[in-house]
C-alpha cells in the first residue's frame, strides 16, 4: 500500500468512525436520592463514564458528594423534593408543596440550590402531584432560568406531568425519564430494566435511565456500563443528550 492509498483508508477510517458516533444510539443514566449515605454516595460517583449524580439538598452528605462527583468530571444535579400524590411521611429538606407560596418557592429553591454546589441542572423527586399543576411548575422554570445555565429533567412520576410542556413553553432545555432501572431493585429486574433502556435507545436514537444507589443496582452497573461500547450503545453527560434531541 502506497502513502497515499494509507492516508486515504485512514480517512474514511476517521470519517466512517464519526458517523458512527454520530449516529449510535445514546443514553444517558441518572443515580438519584443521594446525600444520605456516604458509603452509597460515593460508590455512585465512582461508576464508570458519565454517570449522573442527582442529589437531594439539605442531607448530611449533599456537599461532600456534590464535591466528589465534580472532581470526577460527574454531572451534579439538584434532586428536587416535590409533593406526591400518595407520600405520607415527614417532609424531606427543601420541599416544595402545593401550599408553598411563590416567596417561599422562590426562598426554598435557592436554599436547595446553595446546598448542592455544582448543579448543572435539576430533577424531579417525587413529585406526582406537583408536577400536574401549571402554575408550579411554572415557577420552577422562573427559578430554573433566573439560576442561569440550568437543564431540567422531569422524572415522570406520572403521566399527567405538564412539566416537560412547561419547561418547552418557557425556554428551559428539558427531558423526561424513559425507565426506572429499579422500581423493583431485584438483580434480575435491574438487568432487565436495563435491557428495555437500551432496546429504547436502539428504537429511538436517546433514552434516560434513573436508577438508585443500591447495593444490587450498583453493582449490575459497573458491570454493565463497559460493556456497552461493545454493543454500539453510547453512554454520555445528559446535556450532550438533551442538546442532541434539540
């Protein structure tokens, strides 16, 4: 083979190896409910690539791991506490209910946000009831743009949610979750969870996976996440994500 025969088959190499990137399906995974646990917290922002490390304000741990995260190169978002439908237990730091007036919203989310320094964007936790009402959520979207900079992702505890409408209505970068990788945390029904995760990405070109930190989700999750350059899938930061479906 000449130079130039080499030069060329390295371009098309290149070239053909972009389209690639370009083109194979995405996913974007999202650990929530950290800041409680040390232990937990710090195995999640130690999995492998460009896991998501949604963590709740105002828990003993939210600085140490919003840190953690950070330094390595984690994406850090606010996990959000928003009533729920059925939710009767004692209030979480930094919720937000329907009885929450626009000042106090307005209060409560700075205060969350000064509580998880390095948050890019925000998600929902819980939430099944206030993600149903128009005004709230439009609150939120205020809050989220006055921020600067932030991306909202909806975690869908219901489908009568109209923040992802909202959050488009006012300009907010959005996205919604696609499978809980473990409503049932059972290894086998993470595996499978993370199969349909996959299969979604496949059929849609994106899809968003939330999961836990549980010893069982944890550990399918460092197993799992390598592999998948083998199978053509892309594991990448949920901005590149929500720019791509843009």
């Amino acid at each position: 083979m000449t130079f130039a025969q080499f030069r060329v088959t390295a371009i098309l190499f290149l070239f053909a190896s972009q389209s690639f990137a370009q083109s194979a399906p995405r996913i974007a995974i999202i650990i929530d409910d950290l800041g409680y646990q040390m232990a937990a917290g710090r195995r999640a922002v130690e999995l492998p690539g460009p896991v998501v490390c949604a963590i709740l304000p105002g828990t003993p741990r939210a600085t140490q791991l919003a840190w953690a995260a950070w330094e390595r190169g984690k994406e850090v978002l606010l996990h959000l506490p928003l009533q729920s439908v059925d939710h009767d237990g004692a209030a979480e730091p930094g919720s937000i209910t329907l009885d929450t007036t626009r000042e106090a919203f307005a209060d409560t989310f700075a205060n969350a946000m000064a509580s998880v320094p390095f948050a890019v964007g925000v998600n929902s936790h819980r939430g099944s009831l206030l993600t149903r009402h128009p005004g709230h959520m439009g609150w939120l979207m205020e809050e989220i743009l006055r921020a600067g900079g932030l991306y909202f992702v909806d975690s869908y505890t219901t489908q009568h949610s109209v923040a992802l409408q909202i959050a488009s209505e006012r300009g907010v970068p959005a996205i919604k979750r696609d499978v809980f990788l473990d409503s049932n945390p059972a290894p086998e029904n993470v595996a499978k969870e993370f199969e349909r995760l996959k299969a979604l990405a496949r059929e849609q070109g994106l899809a968003v996976g939330i999961g836990h930190p549980y010893p069982d989700t944890l550990a399918f999750l460092e197993h799992a996440i390598p592999g998948l350059v083998e199978e053509g899938i892309q594991l990448v930061p949920l901005r590149e994500l929500i720019d791509f479906q843009r």
